[in-house]
C-alpha cells in the first residue's frame, strides 16, 4: 500500500516541503513547494501560505530546524550503549553550554564508534514554540533533526561517497558546513558570513563573498582537526542551497577550495520519479533538503530527534483505519487481561512495596544518620547528593568562592593588549589551576601572555607547558598553566 510523507525544511528565510509517495520499489513527488518565512508573520505565516499551495496532509511527517539554533559540541565517551550514552548527555554538555542545562533539550547522532558522539542542545522554549505553530497548521511530525544531517546521511550511502566529505549548504540564510568521515558527522557549523551569490564560469574573479565563505571553510576544518587532533582530508565537497547562482559555482568552489566539488542531484541519484504537475515547482536548490527529509527513515542512525521527553509525539489509536482499529481492539484486550493480573496480584505487589519502602527508608538513615525527619526519602537524598555535588563543584564554595569563570576572561582579556596576535581555543579550569590554549605568532608572544596573566593579581604563578609551531609552519600552538593563589 502506497505511504506518504511530507519532508518539511524550515530555514532561516525560507520553508520548503515535498509530500513523497513510497511503495513498493518505487518513489515519486506528488507535490512540492517553496515560501519565503521573513515576512513580519514570520513561521506561521509562512505555513499557511505553504498549505495554500500544496496539500500537507501526509500518513507522516519528518521536518527540520535551523542549524543555528542549536549548539553542537563534540563529547568523547567511554561506552556505546544509546542508553548509558542518553544517562551522561546532560551531565557532559552541561559545563560546556551558557546556558543552564535544564533550558536545553540535548540529543546526540552516530554511534560512539570512535569514542566520541556529536551532541546537540537547542532550546526547549524553542522546541516548544516550534512544535505548536506546526501544531496549529495541522502537523505532527514523527521526526524533528536539525537541517542538513538528513541529506549528509543520504550522501553517504551513495555507491561513490568518499570516506570523508564535507557538505556546504550554501542558504537561505547563514551557510553551514558539516563534516562526515567513516560513515559518522563529526562537525556541524554554521559560519559567521553571508551566503554569497556565484559568479559566472568566465567571471575573471570569484568576488570577496565567495573567498570569504572558503577562507572560512577551510579555517573552520583546519580548527577542528586541529582541536580534536585528526587528520582532515574531505576528498570531495557537496553542495547544496539556493544560492548556487550559475552552474559554474562549484568549479569556483573546488578552485579556491582546492578541493574536488559537485553540486547535490539528490532526485536524480535516488532515481525518484516526479508528477508532471509537481515538475512545475520543482527547484532542487530549494527543495533538496526536503526531499532528504521525506526520505529519512524514521530511526535512521546517525541522525538527531529532537521529538522527545515532553516533547515526544504520543501517537494516535483510533480513527485513522481500520489498521488502526484492529491495532486497539488487540491492545485494549491485552490492557484488560493485564488489569485482572493486576487485580489478582495486588497483594503481593503492595507486600514488596512496602518492604522497598522500608529499605529505602534504611539506606536513607544509614547515609544520611543527622536527619531526623523523613518526609520522602527519595526526593530527600536528591537534595543532598546535589547539596554534595555543589559542595565539591570546581567553582562550588569550596572552591573558587572570589570570582567566576566569567571574571577570569575579563580580566585575561584586559591583561592581554589587542596588539598581541593572539587566539585562545580551550579554558580548563579547576580549583587550583587554569589552563589555557590556544595559537599565537611567534614564541616571545607566549611568553609575553604568560608574564602579563602571571601579574594580573588572579594567579600566584604562571608557566608554559607547551609551545610549538603548527603542522603548517605559521602559527604558534601554546599551552599556559596557571596557578591560583591560595
């Protein structure tokens, strides 16, 4: 039986949707269509001049958000299992984010096959939002990623993907580049310039918009495996967006890249075929990451979800078939013969709860002997475990009680003169030291930054753990360990 689903990208400026028909070894695009969102009724006006143009109603639905609303941080991780990897999300991103963990939804994708997951945090203010403007124009989708990794995903599973790419979505809005190598993302990035427009094949130059956008491309990758200490080599550049301009505009790419770069025929790679009147309205710079969306698998691994704790969809029983109907006469015949289990089991079910109740109660006095009342156990010990977590905290009482983390990078950064050359890339910092790293011009610059922090009236002695010169030859990689004073 044929299976819609409507793939719905959400950018920045722009919403684009593609309603995709699957069935059995064959896929066609019923209907597709794209409308700018930078109007002042912004999202949700946007969704209703969409549904004026095509029909969204769909048997599911996997949308995107913008990947600049989240915050993407590489996390290493000693184990593989999604359930563990899910306990220790929250607690690892936690010191990593601005923000109190507790604003943020976090979701990770790929497997832990090298030790480390990428992990994402948006807001769950956001989400929420998000969720109910789609929600007031009658959709409910099943999946929610962040906008790109559904067409990486898809470009790896190509016959002819190399074992490391990049893809550069090119807009609306600002570009974005993510890195994949061994069929796992490494690295999602939005970078801080405007799309750029490109210019013609014979255009004699490629214009500063296009060399500011690879010059930040190849900063952002060279940083990254610089950081995480890998080799990055994209063997190929796909890319994607809607402000691809010429044909010729890869071709100016892979010049200034140095990089080999195609342009993403994602239709014509999947071989999906598509209505004649949905032809008219086909564009695939605008509408490629949607049909990537219409083509995820609804657990596809590597990808995010971010439709989960409060968020997560409940999906409907009844009134959508008779599938659907047969499904819960079944499960409310299952429930009732569970009830009359239940029911004849009630007593010792009460029996072992009350004696998990005593233990519980037992293991509270024995831990915690100075508290006399006991009101709830369970919710008492949470207080004090976070009391005691609180207590041995680096930056907890007993440990940096003066100042924040805040205050130190004021005061770095008023110690350190802009004349300096100088990029901090990592802060660490503990209760007795902090140790900072970064890149610099030249080795007196080191030992410059080292003498002006060492009296900045913070430390009581600084020294260098590390100075040398990068793979490159042209930046000086440092290290500055910096002890407080007592």
């Amino acid at each position: 039986m044929p299976h819609t689903i409507l793939g719905l990208d959400i950018g920045d400026s722009a919403i684009a949707a593609v309603l995709l028909e699957t069935g059995f070894r064959r896929r066609r695009i019923l209907a597709c269509a794209r409308v700018p969102a930078n109007a002042p009724d912004g999202i949700a006006g946007a969704l209703q001049r969409l549904s004026a143009r095509m029909n969204l109603r769909a048997d599911g639905c996997v949308a995107s958000l913008p990947a600049d609303w989240a915050a993407f941080r590489r996390i290493p991780l000693p184990f593989k299992d999604s359930r563990r990897i899910r306990q220790a999300l929250a607690f690892e991103m936690e010191p990593m984010l601005p923000f109190s963990i507790e604003e943020m939804l976090v979701d990770y994708g790929g497997a832990a096959g090298e030790g480390h997951v990428l992990a994402a945090a948006v807001s769950r203010s956001r989400v929420s939002e998000y969720l109910a403007l789609l929600e007031n124009a009658g959709i409910d989708p099943s999946v929610l990623d962040i906008r790109g990794v559904a067409l990486v995903l898809r470009l790896m599973e190509l016959e002819d993907a190399p074992e490391q790419g990049v893809l550069l979505d090119t807009g609306p809005g600002k570009p974005v580049v993510i890195l994949y190598s061994r069929r796992d993302i490494l690295l999602i990035r939005p970078l801080a310039v405007e799309a750029p427009s490109f210019p013609r094949k014979d255009a004699p130059d490629p214009g500063p918009a296009l060399q500011a956008l690879c010059a930040e491309v190849q900063y952002t990758l060279r940083a990254f495996g610089g950081r995480e200490r890998m080799p990055v080599r994209p063997e190929k550049v796909y890319v994607a967006g809607e402000n691809l301009g010429s044909p010729a505009g890869p071709d100016h790419l892979s010049r200034l890249l140095g990089i080999p770069t195609e342009t993403v025929r994602l239709r014509e790679d999947a071989g999906i075929r598509i209505d004649r009147t949905a032809a008219e309205d086909w564009d695939p710079g605008a509408m490629t990451q949607a049909l990537a969306l219409a083509l995820r698998r609804p657990k596809s691994a590597g990808g995010f979800n971010l439709r989960r704790e409060e968020f997560a969809r409940k999906s409907p029983l009844l009134g959508f078939g008779k599938e659907a109907r047969a499904a819960a006469v079944f499960v409310i015949l299952a429930l009732s013969l569970l009830a009359v289990n239940l029911g004849l089991d009630f007593h010792l079910l009460k029996a072992r709860y009350e004696a998990l109740d005593h233990r519980i109660s037992q293991v509270f006095r024995e831990t915690f002997p100075e508290v006399t009342r006991i009101v709830d156990p369970v919710h008492q010990m949470k207080i004090r475990v976070k009391e005691l977590a609180r207590s041995i905290s680096p930056t907890g009482d007993e440990g940096l009680r003066d100042f924040r983390a805040l205050d130190l990078l004021k005061a770095m950064s008023e110690e350190i003169p802009g004349s300096l050359d100088v990029s901090l890339s990592r802060l660490i910092m503990d209760r007795e030291s902090l140790r900072i790293s970064g890149e610099t011009d030249t080795f007196n610059t080191v030992e410059a930054v080292k003498d002006r922090l060492a009296g900045s009236g913070y430390f009581r002695s600084a020294a260098i753990s590390s100075a040398n010169l990068d793979r490159a030859g042209g930046k000086i990689l440092g290290c500055i360990r910096l002890q407080f004073d007592s």
